[in-house]
C-alpha cells in the first residue's frame, strides 16, 4: 500500500467509524426513547443524574486508556467496529492478536491494522451465530450449563484464553523481565495503595511505554556495536 492509498484509507476509516458509529447509538437509543413517548414514562433526571455522573468519572480512565492501548494493535478500523459490537478485552483483542499471529504480519503495521479489520469482523459475525444457536437452542443447553460438574470449565474459560495468549507472545520473548514489569508496577498500585481500579489499566500501558522505550534505546546502542 503507498502512501497515497495509505492516507486515504486512514481518513476514509475514521469517516466511516465516526458516521456509522452515530448512527448505530442512534438506533439504539431509538427504541427506549420511542417506548418513553409512546408510553408517557420518562426517567426522573434528578434521582439517575448522580449515578450517571459517578459512572462517567468511573468509566472515563476506561476510555482513554482502552483507546490509546488498543489502537496500535488493533488499528483504527478494527477499533470502531470493537465500540460497536462489544467485548473488546475478552473477545475481539485475542482474536485480532491471534489472527494477526497466523498471518504472519508485523504486529502495529498497516497490514495487522487490516488484518484487524478482518478478524474483529470475523469476531462478530460468529458471536451473533452463537447468539442464534443459544436463543435456539437454549432450552436443550441450560440443564448442561447448570451442572455442577461442567461449572470449572466456564468460570476458567476467560483466564486460560488469555494464559494461552501469554504463553504464546511474551514467554517466548528472551528478555521476559522487560515485560514483566508493568505487570510488577500494576501489582504494585493494586495492593499497596489506594488508587482506584479504574487507573490499572492507565498505569500498565504508561508502564509499558516506558518500559518499550527503554528497550527501544538499549538494542539502538548495542547495533553500532553489532555491525562492528
């Protein structure tokens, strides 16, 4: 892709994500706002104002912190679609990581960004065929699901899914202690002080930067000396 095509993609992604994703919020907020007109029963602002505000305080370290971690992986596109349909942590950054993985792309590059694209859509397609299945087929899955002798395979699901992915994109790195450190640093912060659980996600990806960074400078000095 030259440079060219590349900027043209950047801004036509970034239109599309803005446009589509106002129009999805809008035909969400359709049906309850319709009900409310329909019905005459609006909420009482006074009373749900205070949980709304004290939500978006909670919440707002998410948004930054989410959106600056997850566009160099995901990419932009593949980042509108995540807002859009949901389960960005547990769901679409493995599948991107994964996918990217299998095609062989140079992770943060324009090629895993479209690759991204690709597999968050790929992410989504197959949770709604999974919806379908469960809507369908619910009554048959529920006494399977309720057994107590199958309840440790869906409370451990989630951690093994990500084990796997640390196994297979950190263990395998030399230098493991670089990596291991924002995890260290967010530990830190959990247990020893009283900040906030919304800020760990902040403090692992400043940690991280830092850490890249000092990686970044320690091989650029150890290449002169390389080539010699």
């Amino acid at each position: 892709m030259n440079e060219q095509n590349s900027s043209w993609y950047q801004v036509w992604v970034h239109r599309f994500g803005i446009w589509s994703g106002l129009a999805i919020s809008a035909v969400m907020m359709a049906l309850p706002v319709a009900a409310s007109v329909v019905y005459g029963v609006w909420p009482d602002w006074a009373k749900i104002m205070p949980a709304i505000i004290s939500s978006i305080v909670w919440l707002a370290p998410y948004w930054v912190s989410q959106t600056l971690g997850f566009m160099q992986t995901m990419g932009p596109g593949a980042l509108y679609s995540t807002y859009v349909t949901g389960n960005a942590t547990n769901l679409k950054l493995p599948a991107i990581m994964a996918t990217q993985n299998m095609c062989d792309v140079e992770p943060c590059s324009e090629a895993a960004h479209c690759v991204g694209v690709l597999a968050a859509g790929g992410s989504a397609i197959c949770v709604m065929l999974v919806l379908a299945v469960g809507v369908c087929f619910s009554g048959f899955v529920k006494p399977l699901v309720e057994n107590p002798a199958f309840k440790p395979a869906f409370q451990y699901a989630v951690p093994a899914l990500f084990g796997s992915l640390v196994a297979t994109n950190i263990c395998s790195l030399k230098k493991i202690g670089y990596w291991v450190t924002p995890f260290l640093v967010t530990y830190f912060f959990a247990y020893h002080t009283k900040v906030a659980s919304s800020w760990y996600m902040l403090i692992t990806i400043a940690s991280s930067i830092i850490v890249g960074r000092i990686v970044y400078l320690v091989q650029k000095k150890k290449q002169p000396a390389e080539g010699k």
